[in-house]
C-alpha cells in the first residue's frame, strides 16, 4: 500500500477527531439552529456533509464575516422583512396587452405579495392569483427578483425589481412567455444564487423543508465544509498557520483549481452537462470542478467569433493577451478579493492598483493628462474592460473580462485552435488540469450533443452515433434507454420505442420526458388507456408542468372518461387560473352532462 501523502493523513486525522470530539463542536451546531430561527419560522437542521454555515466561521472572522457580507455574494438570497421593504417602492402594476393581463406588486401586513389578474369588459375579474414572496434573490447590482413557494415547491415570481429605474418590471425571460406563478427555481440555478439550497433529486423545482441551509452564498461555498477546521479550532490546534490543511483556501490553490470554484457559477458555455451520478451540491471546492461538472462550447469560427460575454467571465479572460502573457497564472482571484467589493467611487482606483502589480505607469500609451480629465479618471478597468448593457436583461450592464489594449483588438488566433485530438468539435473550458487531452466521458458528451442540436443541428449524428455505441457498451443507462426509445418514437417504431422507454423508467431515476414519450408512443399504438395511467404516474413527478396536465386532460376526452377529465380540468385551473382556453372548457363540463 502506498505511504499516505501528508495532507491526506492529516485530513484523516482530522476526520476520526472529528467524530471524537464531535461534543466540543456541538455547541457550535446549537448556537447555529438557535440563531438561524429568525429565518424560518422553523429551526435550521445542521447543514450536510460536513458544512457548519458561515456563523460558525464568523466567531473567528468576524472582521472578514462582516465585510462579505456587504458583498454581493454575500446579500444573494434573503428573507423579505418589513425593514427591507422600506428601501424600493412596493407597489407597482403593469399590464400586459397581448395577453389583456394585469401583474402587480403591492405590500399588505408587511408581507410583499405579487398578483397576476385578468378582468372582463364590466371590469369585474375574471381570474386573480395571488402570492407571497418570502426570499429575495440578488443584490440590487441590477435588480431583484423575488421566490415563491408552493407547498415543497420554489418559484419566481412574474416581477422584478430593477435598480437603474427604480422600478418593477417583468422579470427576465418574461418577455418571452408568461410564466405566471410557475416558473420553477431549478438546481442548476440556484446553486449559483444561494449558500447551502436543499433541491430535491427528483423534482421540477421541488425543495426539503426549509430549502435553504444557508441562505447567501457564504464560506464555505469558496471554502469548503468547515466542520475539520471547526473541530481543530476548538481543540486548540492552531499550529498550521496560512497552510491549515483542514480548510481550503483558494489562494494556495493551483491558478486553475482555484479558477474552478468561481467558473462553477461565472461560467456558462454552450452547454453545462453534470457529470454521470452526480449532482451540483457535490462539488467541493479545491477539487476538479469536472469531477462533478462539464463545461463545453462549441468552437468559434473566425467568421462568427464568440459574441456573448454573458456569464462567460472566465472564457472572455482566457482570449485575453494578460491571462496568455501569463502563461494561465493570471486567475480570477488576482484582481477580484471574494471578501471585498468596493463601491462604485472606490472600484476605479481599487482595479487600477490591480492592474499596476504587473504593468507599470509608463505602460499605458494614453498620456496622464488625458487619462485624468475622463471621468472617472485615471480608470484602466473602464478602458481596457468596459461595461455593456446586457440585452436579455432589461436594465442591466456586465464588465467585459476580455482585457483589451484597444477597443478594435482582433481575437487572437488562439481562439480559433481551442479543441483537441480527442474531443475536436468542442471545447472542454474545464478539463482536470494535466488531462486536457482526455474527453468528458460518453454519457456526458451524449446529453451535451444532445442539447446541443436545437441551435446547433450538426451536432445530431454525432449524438446518433454516439448513441448506438452506448447501446452497445452503456445498456445499463437510463439515459441512454430513454435517448433509443425517443429515437424509435420519432422513426415511428414505436414498439421498440416503448421497450426502451419502460426500460428507462425501470433503471431511473424518472424523468418527465421519460413518461411523456412513452405515453405518446402508447397513444400511436391506440393503447390510450395505458398512456393515461402513464401520464397519472409522471404528474406527481412534475405537479407543475402545465403541459404534463393538460395533455392528460385532452387524453381523458378522447377515450371519453369525461367525469375524470372535468376532475382533471378543475386540478388544472386551480393550479395554472391564467390558461384561458381550459377555463373556457371547464366551463362547459360544468354546464354539461358527464357521462
């Protein structure tokens, strides 16, 4: 067997201290379910894994716990409380013409409400749904948006506070649809907004109780779970100085671990695919952010060079001349202190000092004078990395992070040879460093290209290929059992697609298209029986999937159960009131005979 590495013996150690002196740090946990009340009306359990919340560090950092958060990481997700609703104007109302819909926002017994109504000619309702906000999610940078829940499920609301204007609008993506109350808050979202959220494994945006552990990101979202540290602190044992082993500090990490921790959420892609069994709260920071996630795009062409800087913070810094000057050593955290943000006034002298630890005064070509009389003066960030507005977000504006020495800079000839021998038709922005010749595995590649063929159709026969190599050495795979039964259904064998599909839903884990495909190959076959019960089953699933519970009703006419389809309308009106067409129709179940 081979001798444990240092570091790994010492996190050993600290691991078996752990469970023997879990009593000294128990307090701890006490003080943390008692302090955390004032956020749910129900005590806070001990977060899992490990994690301790950031209370639990502050007793030692209270200086650096206070100064985070003012971030605004630090302020991402909080409680709606009278004291906040102080600051912005709480009562707003916007009509929508196209849909002849009113949304508003107004505050009633200190509790901030969202409503979306529609009236009749004589101006006398003819639907209102109602609902309290209980969490706000941002900072106020560019706005606010707030969090609704239903029962064990979390869903925006239809408006947002939008900090420029100082005023409420439809919140982004409403635009394109109107989502009403049942826009779910997913994982992959929500990971990147909150500190420790409980997302269900299974579940269209449905959460434990309370979903959140912690509600901001905090600590040990950059740090990792403090409880080794925590215990070690307790007992006394402070002797490792800056390189304590038991917590993970970005700095000391290789430039590319440490990039990792803040491309999990500043980082988009084309496509972010989990890893196979693995979920986003199993990344941990200082660990390869691949094991648990993929980050792939599809390589740009000098006649369309990337476009999009949204959320592709640390792509844009790669084609910088700074970040391959370097030779990669620049990272994220050499300009930007997790622990600090400074105001507006502060960030054009606060930037510039970062700058100045690689270039010299003498290193700009502008003259000083020039440089003094804009306005803010003297701001490298402003010239050489200026902000945009943002189009898919009404009222908002993002920092380029490509550094340009001038605004007409050409990409560089690097952006176009990003790909590998191994994976030569996308890029892997986050391979484990020292394997970047090594492509994600099989499964992975084969839901990226398939998300991928929407906009990008020549991505479907290599997801066709790919599939019919994994049927051969990945059968096991619900994945790739439910990718053959879609296949088969739209080739119209829709026998073959069956099998596969119910083979799919054996291995599981359930997924609504799962259900949804078996039930339209059950229907081709007249087997509409079978697809109802089908349908039944996936509902609980996804309770809020307006088009799960519609298609069941329309099946339910065709085979003429119409007791069962008025029962399925009044379930379907009283969850989504906005639908129109199937009040209408409600409507006419309630004036006719069932049968």
């Amino acid at each position: 067997m081979p001798a444990m590495a240092p570091r790994s013996l010492v996190a050993a150690t600290v691991f078996l201290l752990t469970l023997a002196y879990f009593p000294v740090v128990y307090p701890i946990f006490a003080q943390l379910k008692q302090g955390n009340t004032e956020d749910r009306k129900t005590p806070v359990p001990v977060p899992r894994d490990g994690h301790v919340g950031s209370k639990a560090c502050a007793q030692c950092h209270m200086d650096i716990y206070h100064e985070f958060s003012r971030t605004s990481m630090g302020r991402s997700v909080f409680p709606v409380t009278p004291e906040f609703l102080k600051t912005l104007p709480a009562s707003a109302s916007i009509h929508d013409e196209k849909l002849n819909r009113y949304l508003e926002v107004y505050v009633r017994d200190g509790k901030l409400y969202q409503s979306e109504y529609e009236m009749n000619p004589d101006g006398k309702d003819v639907f209102r749904d109602a609902h309290e906000m209980e969490w706000i999610i941002g900072a106020g940078d560019n706005g606010l948006s707030a969090i609704t829940s239903k029962g064990d499920y979390l869903f925006q609301g239809p408006l947002s506070f939008y900090s420029k204007p100082r005023s409420w609008g439809l919140s982004p993506g409403y635009e394109f649809g109107n989502y009403g109350f049942n826009r779910p808050i997913l994982p992959g979202c929500i990971f990147c907004h909150s500190g420790q959220p409980k997302p269900a494994a299974e579940g269209n945006g449905r959460f434990a109780d309370p979903p959140f552990a912690e509600m901001a990101i905090g600590c040990e979202n950059c740090h990792g779970p403090g409880i080794a540290h925590v215990t070690l602190m307790q007992m006394g044992s402070a002797g490792f100085g800056k390189n304590d082993p038991s917590i993970v500090n970005p700095a000391h990490l290789a430039p590319a671990l440490s990039d990792n921790i803040c491309i999990s959420c500043h980082q988009t892609g084309d496509v972010r695919v989990l890893q196979p069994g693995k979920d986003y709260g199993d990344f941990r920071p200082g660990e390869p952010l691949d094991n648990t996630l993929a980050i792939l795009m599809v390589p740009p062409k000098r006649e369309s060079p990337p476009q999009s800087d949204l959320l592709e913070h640390y792509y844009s810094m790669t084609l910088s001349k700074c970040y391959r000057a370097s030779g990669g050593r620049l990272s994220c955290i050499t300009c930007h202190d997790p622990h600090v943000e400074p105001s507006r006034e502060e960030a054009p002298a606060y930037f510039a000092k970062k700058c100045l630890s690689c270039h010299a005064e003498r290193s700009c070509t502008l003259p000083l004078e020039v440089r003094q009389h804009n306005t803010p003066p003297d701001d490298c960030a402003g010239c050489h990395m200026p902000k945009r507005d943002v189009q898919e977000i009404s009222h908002s504006s993002i920092t380029n992070h490509r550094i340009l020495a001038r605004a007409d800079e050409p990409f560089p000839e690097a952006a176009f040879h990003q790909t590998t021998p191994a994976l030569p038709d996308l890029i892997h922005l986050n391979p484990v460093p020292g394997r970047e010749d090594i492509p994600p595995p099989a499964l992975t590649l084969l839901q990226a290209y398939g998300e991928l063929t929407d906009k990008n159709p020549e991505y479907f026969p290599r997801y066709v290929a790919l599939l019919d190599k994994l049927k051969q050495t990945e059968p096991g795979s619900a994945l790739v059992q439910a990718g053959l039964g879609h296949r088969h259904l739209q080739a119209g064998k829709f026998e073959e697609a069956i099998a596969h599909l119910q083979r799919a839903l054996e291995i599981g884990p359930p997924q609504t298209l799962f259900y949804t495909d078996l039930a339209q190959a059950l229907v081709k076959l007249d087997r509409s029986d079978e697809a109802v019960a089908v349908l039944q089953k996936a509902i609980p699933l996804d309770p809020f999937n307006s088009t799960l519970q519609r298609t069941l009703v329309f099946r339910l006419i065709q085979l003429k159960r119409y007791a069962e389809a008025a029962a399925a309308m009044e379930s379907y009106v009283e969850r989504f009131p906005g639908d129109s067409v199937m009040r209408q129709m409600l409507n006419l179940a309630r004036s006719g005979p069932s049968k």
